[in-house]
C-alpha cells in the first residue's frame, strides 16, 4: 500500500533518515520516497496506516495525510 503524509518538522537527511528507520522498524521491506521542498514521505509498506504515522510521531515527526 502506498500512503502519503505531510510531516512539516522534516528539513534535512538527517530528518530522512530518522523517518526511514522508524517505518523500517514497522516493515523492514518498505520504500520511503522524502520530498523535502514540500516536506511529505510517500511510503510503500505493508504496516497499516495508522501504526506508521504512530511511529513517525514516536520518532519525533507529527504528520497528516497528504
């Protein structure tokens, strides 16, 4: 499943990074594209919705659908 979400905290790699580790954690197989000029992920996993955006928020990043 593919899910967009707008994280305005995200400004860097280093942010990118962090994000990806955290999804990765949920689905070690999933892809995570960052658009940082927009700040938005789009993630490709098989983790439900609900519980990547739990994630981000643990790892520090608050996000909203795209």
């Amino acid at each position: 499943m593919s899910l967009k979400l707008s994280v305005p905290d995200m400004s860097c790699g280093h942010c990118v990074a962090s994000i990806t580790r955290a999804v990765q954690a949920l689905d070690a197989d999933a892809r995570i594209e960052a658009d940082l000029p927009v700040r938005q992920v789009t993630i490709d996993t098989a983790a439900a919705p609900d519980a990547v955006a739990a994630a981000l928020r643990e790892a520090g990043y608050e996000n909203t659908p795209a």
